[in-house]
C-alpha cells in the first residue's frame, strides 16, 4: 500500500524523536517518545534570513520551499548549491541571481495558527494572478487518500505533536513530509517539488493544519489547485480560496468532509456505506504514542 | 458550573464568526460558521513592532502580552496608555520609559508549531533565572478544571479552528482566551493578567496547543509554575521545563495524562473510576460545529 510513494516519513529515524521518561496518571513511570525540535539558520547567499524551528529531516528542501514561498526565489532561479553544515545547524542556499532582502526582512506579517512571519502584501499577489487548473475531484479518492495517509507509519503516530502534509495525485499519496512547524511541512514539500520538477496542476494537497489564510495562500503559489484538511478553516481562509478558485475542503474525518470552495469541481462516486468512521487512534491524535 | 470565571469567550459575539455555505459529503448544501482572522498592527510607542493575526478581541490585552512575552515591556513599565483603532486594526502601547527595539526586530527566530517569530537568545535567559513556585497539585483538579473548561460555550464549540487558554487556580478556570493563533491566546491572557495584578505563583495554565519549547518559554515568562495540555510534547519543551523546574503534563484527555517535568509534585487525589472518558464531540475537534 505504500510503495506509491516517492517519499516518505522515517519514523525510525533516531533524530527525529528521543525517549524521555515521566509518569502516568496512576503515578507509574514509564517512557514515551516525544518529538525533537531544533534550531536551523538559512542563508540566502550572503544574507542572514531567518531561524526555524524544526525537527531537522530535509533541512535542504526546507530552505528552498521556505524561500520559494516567500517569494525570496523565483521559479527561474537557478541554485547554484545548497550547503547544509549539521554542526552548526545552518544551510545557505546559493543562486546566480544576486539576491538582497534586506528591505523585506524588516517588514513581516505574524501569521495566524500555526505561523511563520510572511511579508503578507507580497503574497496577496499570488491570489490575484492566480490561474489554477480547474481539475476534478473524485471523492473515492479522497476517501483512499486518507486511509492510506492515516495508515503510513510516521512521527504522528510514534511520538505525536507534528503536523503533517502531503503531495497526492488521483488517489495515490507521492511525497509525505512532517514538521514541529507545520509551515515547516509545507515548505520542504514545496522545495521537494521544486527539484523534482513537480508538475502541480493535477496534484491535490493534504494537511493535517488549519486551512487559514496562509496555508491557502501557500497551496496556491505552488500551483496546486485542491487543498484538503482534516483540521477546519478561516474565514479568509474560504474567502481567498474562492478568489483563487481553489478548491478547499476541510474537516475530513472518516465519512465527513465540507466544501467550502470548489465544490463544483466535486464528483461523488463514492458509495458512504463502505467508509469507515475515523479509527479510534487516529481521534485520539496527541495521545497516539500511548494507544 | 461557568460563574467561577473573571473572563471566558463570548461565541455569539458576531464579529468573531461568520457563516459560509458549501457542501458536505453527499453534495447536500449546507452552511456553517467558520472563525474569522484579521490583522492587527502593533505600534509601540512611535515604533511598528509587528502585524499579527488574530480573531480580534481583546486586541489591548493582545498588545501587552505580546510586548511583556518578548520582553519588550517590563514588569514595572507604566502603560500611560492603550489606543485600539477599530477601523485601522491598529494598537498603540504608550509607556513612560522610551523605547527602542530596532535591532531586536531585525533578528526573529520562527518557532516551531504554532508560533510567532521571537528573539530566542533573549527568552532563554527567562529560564535559567526561573524561580517558580513549586507548588502541589491535586489530580482531581486536573479532572475537574478540564471537565469545566471543555464544557464552557466557545467558539472552539461553536467554529472549530482555534486555540485556547485557560488560566486556572486549584480546581476553578478563572480566564479562558481563545484565538486562531494559539500565541495570541497566551499573549491576551498575559496581558490581562498584567492589566489587572494577578499573582502567578498559585495558578495552573491549560492550553490547547502543543508544549513546545515556546510554549514553556512563555509560561516560564508569566511565572506560572504548572502548564497542562491536552497536546504532545516537543523534547526541547521537556528539557527546558525541567531546567526551569515547571510541571509540565501533556495528552490530558478523558482519564489519561502524562507528566514529564514535576511529576513528583502530583498528589494522586482522584478515584480514576469516576473519571468519564473524553466526549465525542470533543474528540471531534475541528468536527466539532458539525456535530
């Protein structure tokens, strides 16, 4: 079931999470794993741009999605290497252009929920240009995309606290990354595609995130024109995705979900009776590294 | 059951929500209400400190948490003034002493989860001088608090898609804060704890969101010495927690929690069988306006 996959979470990887010890609410000890978070500092050239917070994995397509989204690398830009140094815990991305943000990196907009700072009028752009794909969308394949997604072995269901998303096409999971930071998830996603030259117009974005202002914003910079979340929306959320004419659909839970943007796209060739509710593990979401 | 709080949310305020209409999953129409986020500017003094989104109340209390968390304002600074601009989104903080944070806004840390960027170095230092109380704390309030707090009306009920807080003393939830960013809603309790001379050292902060090396940074800040969650844990939350001697419980949720800081502070009080099982509804988190 998982060999659709290009890429994949390792939750295995010892970085990734660690074992610490506690007690339980009848005072016995026990161990649980919990997830790692640590500092990363990203270069553009010669200029200091920002520190993250982040489990770790991907730290190269991490800075490369993150400056792709923050319109500090163009879609022609050609980079020339990306360094990562795990010592001092920095990458510095390197293009032929000359790159100086100074100006930009003064202004930025604290975005809301799960956020990094964004300079936001620069963004709003991509909203007004935006010529997405009018793709359909058959809601059997949204239904096998969360089960094989809730499915996957990962560090949600291993030590909990992340966020996740995922790069889909018909009804096949492609590329699943996970982040402390959910921004984090969708910008090493973002840098991902990048260097594989991803074609996004026939893809569909699923995230474990809210479906906020930002999070639509970003889905739509990166061409893809259907986000999907297990997680509810904003209003602005709704109302930037109907300018997009993306397609936005949230609170999908076992036979559940609500369009709010989109729904015209919708073809319903899923029979419900054959859809299971949501499995009790994947309710109990933080608490999933003790079920 | 709710006359034990100074402050809890007003979901039928209508600027916080508004109603959309879409689809569900058998393409029947349908219309719900989904939060609103909008921007707030933040001057200090003459100075544009940041833009923050949030779902817009208590946009004073906001101000001054956010400028006492990043330590832009201290204990003992006069507020000579708190302007809210309606029809801007601006706040304007207004103290005696004069300020100046050029140089520390240009060097933000983005932290991990849900998070606004924050000058890391700086907040470290509030750990290692922590002195918290180290006081007991009884497992039936924990029970107890979390049974009131998770059947307060609010728009996390109503709406889906926030974060809350909750500051509590013994058994009784005295302030609950909700926002789409879940910093905001610790900011907003902050200042309101500033604004009216709340003594932290007898109090309990619950939170919705992810403990996470913020999350215990902030709470170490407010001079709370317990954080409860009904989230997971980030290792570096863990580690910082212990370092600052804060109690720290996470997974709360029906009968189970777990501590991984301060556990030895747990009086063990509450017959475990009389502890319902979380609520379905509440299981459903961002389900829980559909249901």
């Amino acid at each position: 079931m998982f060999d659709v996959y290009r890429l994949r979470p390792d939750p295995d990887d010892p970085r990734l999470s660690q074992a610490v010890s506690g007690i339980d609410q009848t005072g016995r000890a026990l161990e649980t794993r919990v997830i790692v978070e640590r500092p990363l500092t990203l270069y553009l050239n010669a200029q200091e741009i920002v520190t993250m917070m982040t489990i770790g994995d991907h730290p190269e397509y991490l800075a490369i999605g993150y400056l792709l989204n923050q319109m500090m690398l163009r879609r022609d830009d050609v980079i020339s290497a990306v360094d990562f140094d795990r010592e001092l815990d920095v990458v510095v991305v390197r293009t032929e252009r000359q790159t100086d943000y100074e100006e930009k990196l003064r202004k930025r907009t604290l975005t809301s929920g799960c956020a990094q700072g964004t300079a936001f009028g620069d963004l709003l752009e991509a909203i007004e240009g935006a010529e997405l794909a009018q793709t359909l969308l058959r809601t059997s394949w949204l239904y096998r995309l969360t089960h094989v997604i809730n499915s996957t072995p990962s560090l949600y269901l291993a030590a909990g606290a992340v966020h996740g998303c995922v790069l889909c096409e018909e009804d096949r999971p492609l590329a699943y990354m996970e982040d402390v930071g959910r921004h984090n998830a969708v910008d090493k996603l973002a840098g991902w595609m990048f260097q594989n030259r991803i074609d996004p117009s026939n893809k569909i974005f699923y995230t474990t995130g809210r479906l906020t202002s930002e999070m639509v914003i970003k889905t739509v910079r990166m061409g893809i024109p259907v986000l999907v979340s297990r997680s509810g929306f904003t209003a602005w959320g709704v109302e930037l995705a109907r300018q997009a004419r993306l397609a936005l659909i949230g609170r999908a839970r076992g036979k559940r979900f609500i369009a709010l943007a989109g729904g015209e796209r919708l073809i319903f060739d899923q029979d419900l009776d054959e859809v299971a509710e949501e499995s009790r593990l994947h309710r109990r979401k933080a608490a999933a590294a003790d079920d």
